[in-house]
C-alpha cells in the first residue's frame, strides 16, 4: 500500500490529535501532559 493511502487513512486521528493538544496547551520545557499522549499513541 503506497504511504500517501496509509497516511490518509490516519487522517482523522491525526486531526482529533491536534485538537486534544491545542485543548491542553503545555509552555516551555514543562510538558509532561503532552509528552504522555506522543508516547501512548506511538505504542
């Protein structure tokens, strides 16, 4: 399957990603939050 089709198929995801992240903005080097979520959807 050509990357293109298997990155359109997140499509979706990707875009509540960003979401949840703009809804819970972390400053500075204090992102602990947001580090946990990259973690858990890269498992």
């Amino acid at each position: 399957m050509p990357v293109l089709n298997r990155i359109a198929g997140y499509a979706d995801d990707m875009t509540e990603w960003r979401r949840w992240l703009h809804r819970h903005p972390e400053l500075g080097l204090d992102c602990h939050r947001t580090a946990a979520f990259v973690l858990g959807k890269l498992r």
